[in-house]
C-alpha cells in the first residue's frame, strides 16, 4: 500500500498513512519503525510521529527487540512494532442459504463469539434481517460501543457494494433489492459495509488466511451456489457491476442441461453444488435401487452420506469424480482469462478433498493454456465452516480499518 504525498488535504494523508502503517503491520508483524519507513516511503519522522498517536489509542504496542541471524542490532536497540489484536472489534453476518452466522471478532477477524440461526428460503429478507438485529442487541450491553468499529455483511447473491443493496439472491425466495446496509445502519447505529458472501470470504483469506502473499488469487466456493472471489494485489476485483466471479453461472453444457435458478440452463451450479450431487444420488438410486440401502445413517448430512457411499461404490464414486471434472473444466476456463497464482476451496470441495480434488487439480493442469495449469497452486482454505462469517468481519474491517474506501473495479 503506497503512502498519498500529493493532491490531497493532509487529513486525508495522514488517514491514508495510518491505514498503509496497520496494513503494513497485519501483513509484516513485528518490523521496526525504521523498516515501516523503508516499506512505505514515508519519513521516519513521520513513522514516529504517526505511531506514536498508534501506540496512544491502543492500536499499536511497542514491544521486544528485534534480532538478525539470533543476535541484537549493533546500535540503538530496534523494538517491533504489533496491532493490538483486541483493541477494536467487529461484527460480521453471513447470509447464507438457510442460514445466517453472526459474529464477534478482533482485529485479526479471530472469533470472539459467534451465533447462528435457521431461516425459511422464503422468509421476507425483513424478518431474517431483524432476527440477526436481535442477536446483536443481546451483546451489545455487554461491549464497550468506542471499541466496536463497524459492522460486515456476507450476503449470498448479486451485491452493489456501493449502495450496500443486496440486488438478487436467485436461491432465496424475496430477495430482490433489499437495502441490507440502510437497513442495518439504522437499526444499529453502526456503519455498514456489504458484498457478495463468496467475495468476503476471498477478503478473509487474502488479510487472515493462506493467500496472504498471492498477487492474484481466486477463491472458490460450493455449498447450494457456487462463487468466487477474485483478488488482485491485495484487494478483492468486483467488476463493472459488482458480478464479477460468477463462475457458477458458466454455461458447460449448452444443451440438455438444467434449468438453474438464475434461469439459463446447462450452468456448472445445476452440476457440481450441493442440491446437484443430492439430485445425481437420487437418479442413481433410481436406476440402482440397492444403492438406497448401502447409504449410511446415524446423524449425518445427506450430502456426507453420499460422499461415504462413494468410498465403497465405484458407480457413485465415478459420478462423482465426472461432476469434479466439470469444476475443473471451469477452472481451467478460469486460469485462461484470470492467470491466478493460487486458488484456494471452500464447501464441498474442502469437506471431501480427497475425492474431489485431485480430479479438479488434474483437469486443471490438463486443460488450461500452455502452463498455466501447471503453474497455479492449489489449497483449501483454513477457515473451515466458519469462512463466511469471518468473511463477514473482513469486511468491515477492511472496510473501517485496514484499507477504507479501497477497491479495484
């Protein structure tokens, strides 16, 4: 992040160098002022100066002296510099496809509580929004309000991230044009920031995850959709009109495929999400009646009883690994037109790895230009089923924190 030294107040400078120095030290922990100086290109009077006001507020420590090959400086001692990780907080809200994660989270988007409720598909966005409301309000007597800084959606569907209204979310019923930031502005006096839930989630992995240090990484997600974010040097790449990363609405079989929500057909998401690997079992136990009794019960997902079955019934198994394919055909359409460095996996495709993902990574490298294939590394992501929602208070801290008012359109 470059420091602004021209054309603007110096109020804005000077909001704009504090926001370079925390973003500097969430990725580079520990560096001295003199090495924040190098990094930046800012004046080491200037570095003290602004740290200084950082270490004041809270924001900041100054603590432990910094060592090269195991051995002290020659000189004056160098002290490293640290974020406060519980200095400020946020909240974050997924809103997912039936339901909706609520979080409380420090400065490194580490969970501090977190909640979650079940909503009907056609529940008004009103009623869905309220309850998540209601959560908060039970919390917040028990915060002290000048440490909560902002508020972060991840909302499922198509996002205009400059107005905060979440434009359509083709998977849940009512959905269309609903004013999540305004809405939520005024029922708890907080600002606001909202984006699509797949993109927050690349947010998370990009500030707190394993694409800290990719240039350009595509994060990919499959649960009742499927979406990815993109990210280029650090910050998320919308499009024109906030749509870009709608992979799951790639057209792969143009015809005889089905109709999918968005109302195309053929689209990878009729393919490859959950609803689609639940709908193929059921066509397969149609056509194989025995495969109803060999699916495991006890307390397990329908969509975890089929990946079991398929570890003992090669049928399945290769429907299955054909289904991955058609990810990796789309990934590799992917890596032609975006070149990424890394793309890292969500959902499914993180629970049932094993089976899934050795397939895409394969057809991938296959199928992808020249080495382009070869080139892009593949990883799940960390966050496990809690990416949304940590997704959800990358957001705002993005957005009030780190890097306010950036982005790439």
């Amino acid at each position: 992040m470059q420091p602004i030294t021209s054309g603007t107040s110096s109020s804005d400078m000077k909001s704009h160098n504090i926001s370079a120095i925390l973003r500097t030290l969430l990725y580079q922990d520990g560096i001295s002022r003199v090495h924040l100086a190098q990094t930046l290109g800012i004046s080491t009077a200037t570095i003290t100066n602004l740290v200084g006001e950082l270490i004041q507020t809270g924001l900041v420590i100054e603590e432990g002296i910094i060592k090269t090959n195991g051995q002290t400086n020659v000189g004056r001692p160098q002290k490293a510099l640290h974020i406060v990780t519980d200095a400020r907080y946020v909240m974050g809200i997924h809103i997912d496809v039936g339901r909706v994660y609520l979080i409380l989270a420090n400065l490194f988007a580490q969970k501090i509580k977190s909640w979650q409720f079940d909503h009907a598909l056609d529940a008004p966005p009103e009623q869905v929004l309220d309850r998540a409301v209601e959560v908060f309000r039970t919390t917040l007597p028990t915060l002290n309000l000048s440490q909560l800084i902002g508020v972060g959606v991840a909302a499922s569907g198509l996002v205009d991230t400059s107005t905060g209204v979440n434009v359509i979310a083709p998977n849940l019923a009512g959905w269309h044009n609903v004013p999540i930031r305004e809405y939520l502005m005024q029922r708890l006096n907080l600002p606001v920031a909202v984006d699509n839930n797949v993109r927050a989630m690349a947010l998370a992995e990009t500030l707190f995850g394993v694409g800290k240090q990719a240039r350009a990484m595509a994060f990919i997600y499959a649960r009742t959709g499927v979406g990815a974010g993109l990210v280029v040097n650090g910050e998320l790449y919308r499009g024109a009109a906030a749509g870009a990363g709608e992979i799951g609405h790639t057209t792969i079989l143009p015809d005889g495929g089905e109709t999918c929500h968005c109302g195309n057909t053929g689209c990878l998401e009729t393919l490859i999400s959950e609803p689609a690997i639940l709908r193929l079992i059921d066509t397969l136990i149609h056509e194989h009646p025995d495969l109803k009794s060999q699916l495991p019960s006890g307390q397990l997902s329908p969509l975890d009883r089929v990946f079991i079955l398929a570890q003992s019934r090669k049928i399945v198994r290769e429907q299955l690994e054909n289904r991955a394919r058609y990810m990796g055909i789309a990934i590799a359409n992917l890596v032609n037109i975006f070149n990424p460095e890394l793309i890292v996996l969500g959902g499914i495709f993180r629970r049932e790895k094993s089976l899934l993902l050795p397939v895409i990574e394969a057809t991938v490298r296959q199928r992808a230009f020249a080495r382009l294939g070869e080139q892009v590394r593949f990883k799940v992501t960390d966050f496990g089923d809690d990416a949304g929602m940590i997704g959800a208070a990358a957001l705002a801290l993005e957005a009030f924190f780190y890097r306010p008012q950036a982005t790439i359109t």
